[in-house]
C-alpha cells in the first residue's frame, strides 16, 4: 500500500491504506454504484498545486445526483480533505481519486434509505500516462460508446467503465495504445478515458456532448486556452473517415494532458505532425502550474490552503 502514500480520507477519518477495507456485501461491489473523480496536482516552485480542484468534486457531486445519491460531504469540506491529504501525506505532485460508493446494508438492486453512502479521497503519484514525445498509435473500437439514452453519460459512474475496459483492451491486444470510440449512430465519441480533437488548418474540432462524449474539465480548459492561441474551435458530429485525413488529432484528459495520435488504424495522421499539440501540451503545462497568470484561480496551492 505504500504507493497509496501513508494516509488516505474516508468518511471523515484518517486511516492508512491498508486499514481501507470494506464488507463484501457491499452494494458498489455487486451494482457498480460509484462515483468519482481523477484530479491532478503539480509541482510548482510554490509547493504542490491542485488543478481546478472545485470544478472536479463539483461534478462529482452532478454524478452522484444523475442517480439520486446525496453525498453526506458538502463540496468545501472535500476540498479541505483533498488538501490536507496532500500535506499529510508530503507530495509535491500526485494524482488524486475521490471517489464514492454505497455500502451495506441492501438486499436487492436498489438501496434502500439506510443503504451507507460512503466518501474516500486517496492520492498517489503519477508519472507520463502516454508519451508525449513519439505519440500514440490508435484504433477504432469495434465497440461503441455507450449511449446518453440508456446511462448518464455525463456522470462519472464506475459502471460506465466496463465500457471503457472492453474499448481499451481490446486495443491493447491488438497492439495499439488506446482505443477511438464511436458513438451508437457511427460518430466519433471519444477514447476509453479522454476526450478526442481533430486540427484541420487553423480550426481545431471535437465531438459535441450529444456524441456519447464526457464534458472533460481538460477538454473544457484545452477549448479555452485553444481559443487565447487564436484558433478557432468547432463542436459538431464528426465521421469516422474524418480520423483518417486529419492535419493533427490530439487526445486530453487529467491523466492523458494533451497527447498526440500519430496513427489510426495503421493510417499515419497528418506525417506525425504534433505542431498543434505540442502547442497546446506546452500551455496546458503552464497553466497547471500556475504559470499563466490569467488562470491563476484555477490553481489551489495547498501550502497556502493549509495555511489558511
């Protein structure tokens, strides 16, 4: 458990890892009923920093509703843990899970009122999720993603991550790094855990949200700091054909950053071009480390939390 750090957050109380157990009756492990969050903190010359800290476990708290959970936590006392747990634990970058799940006691599918609703925050440190200098290759999945007609999709629910298992695996076995989902009407959606965008030119284009596609807060701050850089950004339906012709094509998420595909389906995007990414990645950089000062109130410095 040492990768876990010493301490963890659950229910209000410090514990080590180790001491993290829970009964096997439990509703989460049977139902998938879990919600959570990846949020990522860097390390600055001002001590560790928390990238849009408020807006995750915001969403957090929008997931658990999409299935009529209350959290028993309000979104500043997890934000006071999530800080603490970094201090205590004495990283200076490290990714961080919320997460939440139900308990014991049930007896069917659906909890009842005395069904626990549990809160945990853990954190540990992460290195690169892909390479940011050679690139990744991709395929697109011979599943879909998963629609918003029959699972909320802009909920971060463990149950929507079968989905994303079975798309990434099936990639990995075949020899690629990630997986291109489509969605349930053949548009391009998104991959196993990032969203995706297409440059053309001077305009960059990504899937609109009807695409079985999360609102990423990196896909959401990527659109943002884009747009400063001057280009033009597009939300619409895109093709599959639309991968494979491409100027660049560039995957963002907590973990991910900004990556760039070099390759579909055996297909080169672009000459291994990663102008635009490598662009974006640079800034995104900056941003996450409290370097842009315009974005400055993304960043919470837990050394200055704690002090306050």
């Amino acid at each position: 458990m040492e990768q876990y750090g010493q301490w963890m957050w659950k229910d209000g109380a410090w514990i080590e890892p180790s001491d993290a157990n829970t009964s096997i009756m439990t509703h989460a492990i049977h139902y998938g009923s879990g919600f959570f969050e990846g949020i990522r903190a860097y390390h600055t010359e001002e001590g560790p920093a928390i990238f849009r800290l408020r807006e995750h476990l915001e969403r957090l708290v929008r997931s658990c509703a999409y299935y009529h959970v209350e959290l028993p936590y309000t979104v500043d006392e997890l934000e006071q843990a999530t800080i603490e747990l970094i201090e205590r634990n004495g990283f200076e970058a490290c990714y961080i899970r919320p997460f939440v799940f139900l308990g014991t006691p049930w007896q069917a599918l659906m909890p009842t009122q005395e069904t626990k609703v549990h809160v945990a925050i853990s954190c540990w440190p992460l290195g690169e999720y892909f390479s940011k200098t050679v690139g990744i290759r991709a395929k697109v999945a011979s599943y879909r993603r998963v629609s918003s007609t029959m699972m909320p999709m802009q909920a971060k629910a463990a149950a929507n991550y079968m989905n994303s298992q079975l798309l990434k695996g099936e990639a990995v076995r075949d020899g690629y790094d990630e997986a291109i989902a489509l969605d349930m009407n053949g548009n391009v959606s998104e991959a196993s855990v990032a969203n995706i965008f297409l440059v053309k030119g001077n305009k960059i284009f990504t899937p609109s949200l009807d695409c079985s596609v999360l609102d990423g807060i990196t896909r959401q701050t990527v659109i943002d700091l884009a747009r400063e850089e001057g280009f033009e950004i597009i939300e619409r339906h895109i093709g599959r054909d639309e991968l494979y012709v491409a100027d660049e094509i560039f995957l963002t998420g907590t973990a991910a950053e900004v990556t760039s595909v070099i390759e579909v389906d055996n297909i080169s995007i672009g000459g291994g071009v990663q102008t635009v990414a490598t662009t974006m990645l640079a800034r995104y950089r900056e941003t996450v480390t409290g370097q842009i000062p315009a974005h400055r109130d993304w960043i919470t410095f837990v050394k200055e939390a704690v002090k306050e």
